[in-house]
C-alpha cells in the first residue's frame, strides 16, 4: 500500500533533496508524511540499487579519458581517487545490507545528488569525501554487523 495520494508524493519529489539533508541531519522520519514517504523510497531496493550504479559509474568517470558528453557538474576526480576502494564498499553495502539506517541512506543520497554541498563535486565542501565516505561505511557496517 502506497503511503499518501497524489498530493503527497508531488510534495515530496518537489523537496527531496531537502527532505534528504534533513533525513541526514537525524530528523525522524516520522516528523511528517513527506519525510515518512521519501524515507520509504530511500529504503527501496531499486532506489539503493540506482544509488550504488552511481557510485560504480563515478569512480569509473574518474578513470576514463574521454569525459561524459551530457552537462554534469564535475567532479573533484582526485578526491574521487583517493576514496575509491571505499566508495565502491559503500555501493557494496547499499545492496547488501537490507535494512540500512535511513539516516545513511539520505547522507548516501545528499553526497551523490547535492551538487551545491557535496564533496564529490565541491572541493569547499565542510567535510573531505574521504571522511564523509569513511564515516557512512562506519555506519553501514556497524548496523550490518548486529
């Protein structure tokens, strides 16, 4: 059964990002519908999935020649480097695990589609993507290990 009608879902889709960062912050994501639903879709297979093809598809970005022909915004490829190994386990992790926090869920989601904050695409970011990465697969693997 689908949580909300119509309504909800446009709401929702219209802020996910920000419901993301907030999802991120630790808000529960029984603080609203929109937050409840879009918690239920970071929580989906498919949704995991699509994130982990991501991060497959960026740390292969960084090691081609030839560079996508479609507008992206670019990302900090050495930073990408340097943190490949984790960031493939934390794709690993998206798939495995299938009951992750929704909490490492959205960060996972705020580091891949925030162009603005993240430290994929913003070398200013507040955090390195060494540390940002370090610290989801912290939370990952310590729920997958109980």
């Amino acid at each position: 059964m689908r949580l909300g009608g119509y309504r909800l879902r446009v709401r929702t889709w219209s802020r996910w990002l920000y419901i993301d960062q907030e999802l991120a912050r630790g808000i529960d994501p029984c603080t609203s519908d929109e937050h409840a639903l879009r918690a239920g879709q970071l929580r989906a297979s498919g949704h995991r999935a699509q994130m982990a093809k991501m991060i497959i598809d960026i740390t292969e970005r960084v090691h081609t020649r030839s560079k996508p022909r479609t507008s992206t915004v670019p990302l900090q490829e050495s930073a990408v480097r340097r943190a490949e190994t984790d960031l493939l386990e934390l794709g690993f992790l998206l798939l495995r695990d299938n009951a992750p926090p929704v909490q490492a869920l959205a960060a996972t989601s705020t580091l891949l589609y925030d162009a603005v904050s993240s430290p994929l695409y913003n070398p200013r970011a507040p955090r390195g993507l060494d540390e940002t990465v370090r610290s989801l697969l912290r939370t990952l693997q310590s729920r997958a290990a109980h």
